[in-house]
C-alpha cells in the first residue's frame, strides 16, 4: 500500500546541499512520503559557494538523485536558481524531459497569479557587498555546526535542541527589521506588476502573511530552509500551508517507498553530473 501524500505543489528552497548544515536525512524522508504533481527548487539548494570535493556526504547524493529521479517519473520539476547556485543561472531556460531551469517563474494557481523567485536580488548586502555575504555565510555554516555539536551532547545530557542563529535573529532588531524590509520590498515590486502571490526563500525565514501595498494586497510566503527550520510550502486544493518536518511529519516505518534512484533519466543525470564537475573545478 502507497501512503504519500498527494500534493498539486511543492516549494523548497534554501537547501544547502554539500555544507555541513544541511539537514539532508530528513529531507530525503519528506520526499520520500509525498507525491508532487509540481515540484519548485527555489534557489540555494546546491551550495556553489561552500562547496567542496571533499565534502559531500551521500545523504546529500541521494537527494540530488531523488530529485532527478521525479523529474524523470512522473512529477515537473523547476529549478530556480539562488545566489548560493547562482552558476546555474548561465542554464536558464533550459529544459530536459521535466526539469526546467530557471531564473524565475510565473504560474497561474487557480485563477491567481503567482510570481516564484529566489529572492536575492531585494539583498541589498547582496548586490552591493558579495564578499561580504559569502564571509557571512562562512560564519554561517560554523555557526550551525557548532550548534550541531552543541545539541548532540545537550541530547546526552537531556537538554531540549537550541539554535543560536536563530536566537541572534530573533533578539537582534537589525536582523527584524532586514525581514521586514525584505518582504515589503517585495510585495512592493508584486503589487505594481500585478501580482497577487510571491514566493520566496533566501532569507531562511518560513512566512506566510498579508501584505498591504497602497490600495493592494499581496500575499507574501517563503519556503524558509532545510538548515535549521525544516519547512516548504505545500499547495493542495487552493490552499497554501507551511509543512513544518518537526512538527507534521509522521514516521510509517512499515511502508515500503518505492526509490526512484534506478529509474533516472541518463540525459538529466549526465546534465547534473556536468554542472557538478564545472563548479568543482
């Protein structure tokens, strides 16, 4: 019996594949219980910027394959580029059986109008300082392993998982505010191109909310990450909601998954092992 669950659409963005805070065990997991009919890769799923020959673990492999392999199944898979992937963005526009590479995308859910994008290009740290934001996201991925380390011995100890970058952005009221910010900007570019919804990712943050832009509204969401949150958006029968892995997903250990691992396309798979050697080199 086939228990996965059943979904029009699903956005993950901000997976961070070959860093050491990559959560890709569990993500493999989520995958492996729904069946997408759309899948979006909203950026940073591979990290370009971190990434290393050495280091690259195979739960990460696998959940490249994965996702190859349900875009040569039955599922249309977009890849839309982040500035952690940004490499991939000299692929845009192309299209092997159901994977599409993209910049960014535009669909029509229902009669509604949604524009999907990474997210980067309203970073003003990002267009004006990129060293910066690659330093910062050095410091990032240390951090993240350190609380790795942190949360493996307060287990031994029976000390309830902290995140300390998660606590520096809720208590800093500069990192508030760059959210806030963010998000507005963006509405703020929706509204006047007439569009009612925006999804986003880049800035780790999982939303969904209103927001008012002058005599408009436009309906904000974001993916958040598989680092630290362990959400994607999931769309089913008109409705939105954010999958949170921690809280909604449910174990069936007793549930045999079919993997889709040998079933993968040979043109899809060389494509990705050719982007792969290009930005290892």
């Amino acid at each position: 019996m086939d228990n996965k669950r059943n979904i029009e659409l699903v956005v993950l963005s901000d997976i961070h594949l070959g860093t050491s805070g990559c959560q890709a065990g569990e993500l493999l997991k989520y995958l492996k219980s729904i069946k997408p009919r759309i899948l979006i890769l909203n950026g940073d799923i591979i990290d370009i910027w971190q990434f290393k020959k050495r280091f690259f673990p195979k739960a990460h492999l696998k959940v490249i394959k994965h996702l190859i392999g349900l875009a040569s199944d039955r599922c249309t898979v977009y890849y839309i580029t982040g500035n952690h992937d940004e490499m991939f963005r000299k692929f845009s526009g192309m299209k092997i059986g159901k994977l599409r590479i993209l910049n960014d995308l535009k669909l029509n859910l229902d009669g509604k109008k949604v524009w999907f994008f990474h997210g980067d290009v309203f970073d003003v740290v990002m267009q004006y300082s990129k060293w910066l934001a690659k330093l910062g996201a050095i410091g990032y991925d240390t951090l993240i392993w350190l609380n790795t380390k942190v949360n493996w011995l307060g287990r031994l100890l029976n000390f309830e998982p902290v995140s300390f970058s998660k606590k520096i952005k809720e208590s800093v009221k500069g990192a508030v505010k760059y959210i806030n910010a963010f998000e507005d900007t963006a509405a703020i570019i929706a509204a006047r191109k007439g569009i009612e919804y925006i999804v986003c990712g880049h800035i780790h943050h999982p939303e969904m909310r209103t927001i008012q832009v002058e005599d408009s509204t436009v309906n904000y969401l974001n993916s958040g990450d598989w680092i630290e949150n362990l959400t994607s958006l999931e769309y089913n029968l008109g409705q939105w909601r954010i999958f949170n892995y921690r809280k909604d997903f449910v174990e069936q250990p007793d549930v045999a998954v079919a993997d889709f691992e040998e079933m993968v396309d040979t043109e899809v798979k060389q494509l990705f092992k050719n982007m792969l050697i290009e930005f290892s080199n």
